[in-house]
C-alpha cells in the first residue's frame, strides 16, 4: 500500500499515527497517510521564520521560472510518494479512486493547476495590480516615480483545504513566488493534489523547506490557523463560522454564485442556455463558482423548463468512462442526507423539482456500485422559499423570479454573478453592491476565470502589506 508521508521542512517523516484513505466504491485501501499532531505541527511551525529566510536566495523571477518548471513536472512527471514513484496516470486514477470525481475530470483540473503554474507572471500581475515585483527583492523600490516598499505579514501560508475538487489547489500557489513558506492541511479525501504539487516544486528546484505538509485532525488545523501569520480555510459554513471575523483567515466557503438574466436581454433568453448549463454543470458542480441561482424578472417558468430538459439528459457513468460529468459522493448517506433535505424542503409551497418531469422522480441513483445525486433544476414562485438561494455538492440550480428593482438586494451574498444586460443603471447597482465579489458583465460562465483577476480575496493583499517608505535623493 502506498505510504503518504508528513512532510517536515519538505523532508519525508513517517508517523506511528496513521489513517488509511479507502477507495470510495469498493472500501479497499488506497493509501496510509501519516498524520501530524498539534505537537509536531507547533513545532515545525516554529522554525518558519528559518525557512522562509531561505526564500529570500530567490528573486521572484527566479521563483516564477521554477513556477513554469514545476507546471511540467506536474503535468508529466513520475513524481515521489513515499518510498513510490507517481506517474500522472496513477496520480488521476487514486485522486478519482478516493474523491468519487470522474477519471476525465480529474484531468481537467490536473490541467488547470498546470495552466495557472505555467503563467503564474499573469497571475500575480492580477493579484499586486502590476506591480515591478523586483521590489518585494529588495524590500523597497519606485514605480511610476513614487517610492514603495512591502513586507510580509506572515512566515508561512496556512492551508487548511478540502476534497471536494484538486483544481482550488490553484488558489494557493501564488504564496512560492511571493516567498511565502507553506503548511499544508489536506483534505481526508484527498491527499494527493497538494503533495504532487510539492514534489513539483521541489523536483524544479524549490527549496524543500518551504513545504509543510501537515495531515491532521480538527486540531492539527486549528493550531496551523493559530499559528500562521496569514492562512485560506477551505470549508462549509459550519467549519468556517468560528474563523469568519478573524482577518488572518481568508474564508473560501459556500459561493452561492448567481446568473441574472435584466429585463433588456431575458426575451432573448434562450440565446444563453448554453452558458446557464455550463455554469451549473461543469466540474460536476463541486466547485463555489458553479452558479447555484438563475435570477430573472419574466420568463422565469420558461426559462426553468427549458434548463430541467437539458440537465435532465445528464447521466451518471462509471469513473473511468471519457464522456463522465458528474461525480460520485464518497459518502452514501452524505448523499442521502442531502437528498432528504430537498425533499423535505419541497413540502413547502412555492418550489417544484422540474427536472423529475423529464428524468423520473428518481434523484439519488446508484451506478457502477457509485452514488450519484442527479443535475436538479428548481422552479420558486418566490425568494424566501428554502430551495431558492441555496447551494449542494452537485448540479443544483434554483431559477427565480422577481422585479428587477429587487434583485440584487434579493440575490445575498454571491462569489461570482454573471449579468447578461447593457442596462448601465442596473449595472450600475451591480457595482455598487457589496455582496457581489467577482461580476462578469455579458454572457461568460460563471465558472469562466481570468487568471489576472483575484479570486474571493486577493493573497497578495493578504500575505503583504505596504509600508509608507520615503529616502533622500
């Protein structure tokens, strides 16, 4: 069996604690994985301001082309695990094996995090607003005529990350060319990601000290976010509320991410199904920027429809079939639990699963010995129904109608909204609105990123702070 081991200033450690990560179908272990305590997690973390000095051999552009280095070794590579040698196949077949995504889009995302490594210049040009990043070099320098200097707020990044998709490990390496060390908390599920991601760098010429890799238990992820100066807590409301208020945890939860269709573009409605349906689907509707609300002021019922037929043709395949788009719950009663809610919820008048009309009754659906929860179109007659702004683990989308003057202050709190109209007043309000955090004017998938925009809080913004800085001529 395949040991994952701790990774201690990037070296190899072997627990006598251990944990087995278990193929999600047939229950068969897949991995060992050596956990850390709080104990040994405390102590690593005390040495960071040690490792993080070692960063500072580095330039940034020297850190950005080991970026580019590691995108390869990623992608292609037979990296370590253990005491084993992970080539990209095996790598995509224990990542479906132990999360429940399809083969196909495991590799999608495998992609994704090459693609962002590749042209991490872009990235970090979004996040520091295109500053010369030779001044984080030298601690101070000028741009634009005007003297400037940063310093870190942090010796190391905190992670504490999920399983439910490997492609929001991209979130996180912008911090190796920022020279910020890492300690990384991965998800039970999915151990795989963020140590492939290590042995990259390392393999590219990273220094090794600057990777912790700490699995743990609840308390093993609370002493990193006590510990790091700056950390990204990847979880569901529940795990994140007690973090919430505390500015050295950037939140990554729910995204409730919406589609408004204004009243100049919604006859036209049926021009941007295509977008609608990728926003829902994509990436099996695991991740926050998958639109969960379609928000319309007409048309609403039609539109409704309209997207139950197509979601409902859909189909659960088994894991390695090329075509697969939805994922397996590694939890059956996780599933069940959830279908259950829906269900309940439905009691309440005002809500209609319009995708049964054309799928069957049927949600909850076994194939392959895999649990699927089938794409789910709502129709709300109104907003305070339970189903009309609410967010599950797989294709699920309520469509609501309501006036144009009330739809943003309806819509809440949304990680990405997509507005289809050239209405300059209500786009106008869209701006305006503290609760929309990335908006995309015109007809883009609400899953659609641009790698020079920050995404749910700027890392850059969170890892550095500008100090005022002034020297004689």
């Amino acid at each position: 069996m395949i040991h994952i081991p701790i990774l201690r200033a990037g070296k190899s450690y072997k627990s006598l604690s251990t944990v087995q990560v278990k193929h999600f179908r047939t229950g068969e272990p897949v991995a060992e994985v050596s956990q850390a305590n709080s104990g040994l997690i405390a102590k690593e973390l005390n040495a960071a301001a040690q490792n993080q000095r070692r960063m500072h051999d580095f330039s940034v552009a020297e850190l950005l082309e080991i970026c580019r280095r590691a995108a390869d070794k990623f992608l292609n590579a037979n990296l370590p695990v253990g005491d084993e040698s992970q080539s990209p196949e095996n790598y995509v077949h224990q990542l479906s094996s132990t999360t429940g995504m399809p083969e196909a889009l495991c590799c999608r995302n495998m992609t994704k995090i090459e693609t962002v490594l590749k042209n991490m210049q872009a990235v970090l040009d979004g996040l520091t607003r295109g500053l010369d990043l030779s001044i984080l070099d030298a601690g101070a320098g000028s741009q634009n005529g005007r003297p400037m200097s940063y310093f870190s707020q942090a010796n190391a990044l905190g992670a504490i990350l999920p399983s439910n998709s490997p492609g929001v490990h991209s979130l996180w390496l912008p911090a190796i060319p920022l020279k910020i060390p890492l300690a990384l908390k991965p998800g039970r599920e999915e151990p795989w990601t963020p140590f492939r991601i290590a042995q990259a760098f390392i393999a590219a010429g990273c220094p090794a000290e600057v990777f912790g890799y700490f699995p743990s238990d609840h308390p093993g992820a609370n002493e990193i976010l006590l510990r790091c100066g700056r950390s990204m807590f990847f979880g569901d409301q529940s795990s994140v509320k007690a973090w919430k208020n505390d500015p050295r945890v950037q939140i990554h939860g729910p995204g409730w991410s919406k589609i408004i269709i204004a009243e100049d573009k919604v006859s036209d409605w049926e021009k941007y199904l295509d977008v609608i349906v990728t926003s829902i689907v994509e990436n099996g509707g695991r991740s926050c920027l998958n639109a969960s609300g379609v928000w319309v002021s007409s048309h609403g019922r039609e539109i409704a429809e309209a997207l139950a037929r197509r979601l409902a043709q859909i189909e659960a395949k088994p894991m390695d079939h090329p075509e697969a788009r939805l994922a397996a719950f590694t939890n059956k009663k996780f599933a069940q639990r959830i279908n259950s809610m829906i269900e309940s919820q439905l009691q309440t008048s005002g809500a209609i699963d319009l995708t049964a009309k054309y799928r069957g009754a049927q949600r909850l659906v076994e194939i392959d010995g895999c649990t699927f929860l089938l794409p789910t179109i709502m129709w709300c007659e109104n907003p305070e129904h339970p189903l009309a702004n609410t967010e599950f683990l797989f294709p699920f989308a309520s469509v609501v109608q309501v006036p144009q003057k009330d739809i943003v202050h309806d819509i809440g709190s949304s990680l990405v909204v997509t507005a289809i109209t050239d209405d300059e007043k209500f786009k106008k309000e869209l701006f305006a609105s503290p609760n929309v955090d990335r908006l995309n004017l015109g007809a883009i998938p609400t899953n659609k990123i641009s790698w020079d925009q920050p995404h749910e809080g700027n890392l850059f913004e969170h890892l550095y702070r500008q100090r005022a800085f002034q020297k004689t001529e």
